[in-house]
C-alpha cells in the first residue's frame, strides 16, 4: 500500500482541519434563522442561501462580506495586454456572467471589486473557485497566456493572464 502524503492541518479523526484565516469562519454554530445585514444572504439548514429571511432574526455578516469588508480576498485575477484595452466591457461582461451563473448556487462566491487602469484590470473574488472560473473562462474566449500560482494558503490564488 503506497504512503499517503501527509496534510498540512490539525488532525481530528478521519479529517483534516485546516488553518482558517481570522474573520473567516465563526467558531460558534450560527442560530437559525440569521441574516447577513449587508447583503441579504440567509443563513438556513446550515448554509448560506439566496432567500428571504422572516421578519424577525438574528442578524450577522456572512463569510463573504467579512472577506470583502477587510479586503482579503481569496482570489486575485490579473488581467494586461492590448487586447484587454480593445475588449475591456467584452470582459467585464463575461466575468459577471461567469459570477451570476455560480451565484444561486454558490452564494458566498462573489466579487468584491474590479479595478482597470489604462494597462491592466485586476479583479478580486471571495472563492478561489470563483476566481479560477473567471480565468479559465477569459482563457476559453480569448486565448491568451493565463498562469495560476498557488501559495501555502489552499484558500487563495492568483491568475495573471495576458494577450
């Protein structure tokens, strides 16, 4: 039988716990019904989901807007080249089409900001999986030279793309 490779992580039974950045995860089981007061998110069945909560619940922000409020995104998508500046509202079209196909599904998946200056866009999500999406979708359309780079964090990724 081949060694399984070890995992970075506190071990608790049959799983791995892995470190969570602060402000990420709350310790404590949330109380159901609760709603996030920033974007409306209602936390039910121990998810997040796109729904309407009752008139009366507790109220506390979600994971996702605990990431965009202190700017620790998990995914940072850099974008340059000419062809950007020629097609930029093409692919700020396609990166919200990307996020509002995740989104009933993946409601904590967002982004948090999109910033273009004459010579890049850079974009920033609260999911690694989000972010690697939007790349690979730019990567799908227009070609282009696309580079993931992982660090130790499982929890965060940067993709440079250009053409």
């Amino acid at each position: 039988m081949a060694k399984q490779p070890r995992q970075k992580g506190k071990r608790q039974g049959n799983f791995v716990r892995r470190n969570v950045r602060a402000g990420e995860k709350s310790r404590e089981k949330l109380t159901e019904p609760t709603v996030c007061p920033q974007c409306g998110l209602l936390y039910r069945n121990g998810r997040w989901v796109m729904e309407p909560g009752p008139a009366q619940c507790n109220e506390q922000l979600c994971p996702a807007c605990v990431k965009a409020n202190n700017e620790d995104p998990a995914g940072i998508i850099t974008l340059t080249g000419d062809f950007l500046t020629k097609h930029e509202n093409e692919i700020i079209n396609l990166v919200e089409n990307v996020e509002s196909r995740g989104r009933m599904e993946h409601p904590l998946a967002r982004i948090i900001e999109t910033e273009s200056s004459a010579e890049s866009m850079v974009i920033t999500t609260t999911d690694t999986h989000l972010a690697r999406a939007i790349g690979a979708a730019i990567h799908d359309a227009y070609d282009g030279e696309i580079d993931y780079q992982h660090t130790d964090d499982p929890d965060f990724v940067r993709i440079t793309w250009q053409r």
